[in-house]
C-alpha cells in the first residue's frame, strides 16, 4: 500500500490526517431510507445527501448561509435535498457543471445554475465559503487522461474560496480494485498528482492546512478526501 504523501509539505502547511471506516452498500441502505423518509427527498437525492455527508465530511447546518460552489454538480442532487431541510436563498449555493446531460441526453433535470468548466471557472476571486467537488474533479479528469487540468482546477479551486475558506474534494485516488491492473495502478498515482501541485500552492503562501481523510475499504484498499483550508 502506497503512503499518504505527508512529509513534504509539513513547512508550509499544516497537514491533519484522519482514517475512518466506509461503510458497505448494505449499512447505507437504512441510512438513506431515513433521509428519504424525514425529509421527503427521492432515492437519488437521499443518495447524494448520504455521499456528500460522509465522503466530504459536512454538516448541513455548516453550508446555511454560506456562498457554495459544487464543482461537477452533476443532476444537482446534492441542492436539491439541501433544499428540502435546510433553508437556502437564491444564489447561495451554485450547481455547476459542464452541460452534458442536457447537450447529450435532452434531459431536463441537470438543474444547473452556471455552466462551464471546473479548470476555468467563471467566478470571482474569492466568492464562495465552500468549494465542493464529490466524485467530479480531478478524478474525472483523470480517467479521461486530461492530467493536465488537473493542478489547473486546483488552481482554480483555490482561487474562488475566500481567505479562510474550505475546499473539500472525494476522491483524490487511494488503492482501489476494480479488476484492471493498470487503472489500479494509475488511480494510485492521482494523489500524487494532486499532492504535488497542492505543495507548489503551499509554497505561495495560499494555503492554512490540509486534511487527509483516508476511507478504509477491504483489504488495505482505501480511497482519500482532501479539504484545504485557504490562508
Ligand atoms: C459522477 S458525476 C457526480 C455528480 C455529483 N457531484 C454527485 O456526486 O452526484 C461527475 C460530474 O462531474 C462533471 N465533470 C467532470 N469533469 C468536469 C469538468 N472538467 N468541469 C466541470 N464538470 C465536470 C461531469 O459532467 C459529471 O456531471
């Protein structure tokens, strides 16, 4: 098993790692059915809320009254059981993506409130509390071999959130098995990847810290959550 790439940025940044046990498909179940009971949310939003809780590590409460962004936002699922618990104004939280499912599939539902691309983002500087990316980028851009807008939606990332404020990104890579020995192999490598260019942002001085979540899986087979903490 690969180590978590720590060491090096220890000078500029402070690093926290934590290890928490994923849970099966079967322990989720009950879960979502909770969620979709209590709040009225449908199979898929109950879904998003359950991955979006615990891969990125967030409360609801956190995100009421705050500026979010969700980077590959997808059919906006997340937003939309958001919406049905917690109450949340026009414009506070934006669903952003590319525009495929409406350009590909003439589906309706995307719901997006902006679109475009994570490795250019048209916001501001500094404009959002949260930046959220949840099985969107960079892993997306990593199976599709695109490494190089890898450190660009870094870059970008960093650049929205105001001082203070947190990106939080599942997954960064980790040791999976999906049966192809070089995909393993290579989805191994995607942390080290983003580790690098993270440690060339800590370098500038634009970063306060960086925490590991490492969710274990069988076998000595994990995957990692990143949240970065801007200056
Ligand atoms: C697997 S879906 C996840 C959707 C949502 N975050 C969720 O967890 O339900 C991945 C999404 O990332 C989006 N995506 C991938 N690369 C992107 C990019 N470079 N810029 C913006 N969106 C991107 C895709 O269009 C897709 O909607």
């Amino acid at each position: 098993m690969s180590e978590l790439p720590q060491e090096n940025l220890k000078t500029h940044v402070s690093i926290k790692g934590e290890e928490k046990k994923d849970l099966t498909w079967e322990e989720r179940i009950p879960l979502r059915k909770d969620y979709a009971e209590r709040f009225n949310l449908s199979e898929e939003e109950a879904e998003a809320l359950d991955y979006y809780l615990f891969y990125l590590g967030l409360d609801v409460n956190d995100l009421v009254g705050k500026k979010v962004l969700d980077v590959g936002s997808g059919h906006g699922n997340f937003k939309k059981a958001l919406q049905k618990i917690v109450e949340i104004k026009d414009g506070e939280f934006v669903n952003f993506d590319v525009n495929i499912f409406a350009a590909e599939l003439g589906e309706t539902e995307q719901e997006l409130d902006v679109s475009g691309a994570a490795e250019t983002l048209p916001f501001k500087d500094e404009s959002f509390d949260f930046v959220l990316a949840n099985f969107s980028v960079p892993v997306m851009q990593f199976t599709g071999q695109e490494l190089e807008l890898i450190p660009k939606t870094l870059r970008e990332m960093v650049r929205v959130v105001r001082g203070g404020g947190v990106i939080k990104i599942f997954p960064v890579g980790g040791e999976i098995s999906t049966g192809s020995i070089s995909y393993d192999n290579a989805y191994s490598q995607l942390l080290s990847i983003v580790m690098t260019e993270l440690k060339k942002i800590s370098l500038e001085k634009l970063l306060a810290e960086i925490k590991i979540t490492k969710f274990s899986k069988e076998e000595g087979l994990y995957e990692v959550a990143l949240q970065i903490t801007k200056k």
